[in-house]
C-alpha cells in the first residue's frame, strides 16, 4: 500500500465545515474568508478525491484548503461537497460573508 500525502489540512476542513454550519468554536484559531468562482455558467475543475474532473457552478462560495506558492500553482477549495484544484485568477475575496 502506498501512502497518500494530502494536500490540505484536515482540520481547517473541519473548521470551515463547521463555520458553515454556523457552529463557530470559541476555540478555533481563525475564521476562513469566503471566495466566490468568478463568472456564469459552469467551470470543470479536477477533484483529486475522485480523480476525475467534476462540473461546478460559477457564482459558488468556495473556501480556500491551501495557498499555492507561486501563481503558476493551483489552489486547492472546498466548493460545498466538492475538493477541487482551482486557479487563483478564477477566484474573488469577498470577505468573512
């Protein structure tokens, strides 16, 4: 068996699901900023849990799961029940909304 490094950190995943929720933690290091995928229409983005490209809906509230380094890099989102690479440029701030 080979050992599958992930790209995210689980529990700002759980943070993030949980400030969806609205069950903020008193104890939680920070709050995530919101972001939302630029444009209409759909936008087909790799999932690396499925391996696969999946279809997601621009105009979608996304959390970002790690900073890329360098611009050149994709940043991986949690797009609700969906993890995805997406690039940077696609994505706008729009703040603790």
């Amino acid at each position: 068996m080979s050992s599958r490094k992930k790209k995210y950190d689980t529990k700002r995943l759980q943070q993030i699901i949980s400030q969806l929720s609205g069950e903020i933690d008193t104890d939680a290091d920070e709050i995530f900023p919101a972001y939302i995928i630029k444009g209409e229409g759909h936008l087909w983005c790799y999932s690396p849990s499925a391996k696969t490209m999946v279809r997601i809906l621009r105009g979608s509230k996304a959390f970002l799961l790690n900073e890329p380094s360098n611009k050149n890099e994709q940043a991986m989102v949690f797009v609700p029940y969906e993890i995805v690479d997406i690039d940077m440029d696609e994505l706008e701030e729009i703040g603790y909304n």
